[in-house]
C-alpha cells in the first residue's frame, strides 16, 4: 500500500502540480483546506469538501485532509475523509486542552475503504492514548494522524509508543513534516519532503493476554 503525504501547500497546488502520484491513500495537513464553513458549503458559495471528493476520483484513491470547520459560530479542529469521488465522512477532534477557540466533537470514527480499514486521530487527540486504544479496539488496521505542526519530537514519540502498546502501524501527517511507526514500535519513515511517498506492509498480530483480578464472583447455580 503506498501512502502519499503532502505536508505543505494546498489541495488546489497539489492538483496542479504533483496529481498523478498513483498512491492508495493521500494525507494532507490543515493547510490544504484551512478554514470549512458548514453553511457555506450547504449554500453552494464554496466547494471545499467536493474538492477533496474530486480528487479522490482523479486519484482513484482515499484522501484524509485537515481542516478547521465552521459550525455557526462553532469551530472545530476537523478531517475529511473521501474515497474514488465519495465522501465517507468528516472526524472532529475529541479532546480539547486548556479551553481555547476550537471545540471538542464527539466520538472517534473508522472509516472502511478499499485499502482496509482506517482510524482517523485529528490534532491533538493524539495526546490522548485511549483514543488509539479505541481504534485498535474496534478493528482499525491502520491510523492516521493529521496534525498541525509538531513540537520537539514529543509527536514521534507518542506515535511509536502508541503503535507499540496497541498494535496498530500510525502515520502523522503534520505541516513540513511525515512520519510512520510499525507495531514494534520502531520508526519506519520520516522525511520534510513535499510531497513525500512511503510503502506500507499490512501487519496485525494477536496475542492471548491473561490477568488475576479479585471480585467479579458469580455464585454457581445448581438444579439445572
């Protein structure tokens, strides 16, 4: 499975410029769309969401792309999910830290396409591990993360960390910069690159967990 990443410039520039990668899944940044208003789109005054479907019937692909949505009023940290023409959905933000000017949504979604099944971790939620548990938990085979612009490394680390503890293979795709971890939680791609492309090897592995705990007794029933 190839994976594209386009981590500067906006959906509009990749078009013009660099379509034609022949890729499976094509991420972008918050950078490509900027700012979505709900209404606006409804009106037929913009057309950001069909451009993002467009592409993806050029590219007879999936196309994961960041953007801040509009709400009336409501803005949220957002991305967009569409697949050869169709949108398959948009994912918000789950958490949100310290307050500030984009609000939370609700819930975390995996999205099923051709190429499998995909987790989407918008922003910041990548702070939150439960979010990547959940998404393993419910059978997504790879996750995806569209960040802003990461800080230090601490983005890297919890990727690699989190792909280790869950068994499910990340990408992040933030401004100027890609990377993806595998299940062993090493670093298998990392470039600043525009766009930048890399190969991905389908990995699931299960293994039988078992604990003590105390309580939980259920008295056995008799007569029966």
């Amino acid at each position: 499975m190839r994976i594209g990443f386009v981590t500067r410039g906006t959906l509009d520039e990749y078009a013009q410029n660099f379509s034609g990668g022949k890729t499976d899944i094509l991420l972008f940044s918050f950078q490509a769309l900027g700012e979505v208003s709900y209404e606006r789109e409804l009106k037929g005054e913009t057309s950001l969401f069909e451009d993002v479907a467009l592409l993806s019937r050029e590219e007879q692909n999936v196309v994961v792309c960041g953007c801040f949505t509009d709400a009336r009023g409501i803005r949220r940290k957002s991305v967009v999910v569409a697949e050869k023409g169709k949108i398959l959905g948009v994912s918000d933000m789950a958490f949100c830290i310290d307050g500030g000017e984009y609000r939370c949504g609700a819930g975390v979604k995996i999205f099923e396409t051709g190429v499998g099944k995909l987790g989407v971790i918008v922003a910041e939620d990548l702070f939150f591990p439960r979010v990547t548990e959940t998404l393993s938990v419910c059978g997504a085979e790879l996750a995806l993360c569209i960040f802003e612009q990461p800080e230090g490394g601490l983005e890297q680390t919890l990727m690699r960390a989190q792909a280790y503890f869950y068994g499910v293979p990340m990408c992040i795709c933030a401004y100027g910069f890609a990377e993806a971890a595998d299940i062993g939680g090493k670093l298998k791609f990392a470039s600043p690159k525009n766009p930048c492309f890399y190969d991905f090897e389908r990995e699931q592995e299960y293994h039988l967990i078992e604990t003590r705990q105390r309580g939980l007794f259920r008295k056995k029933k008799s007569g029966f």
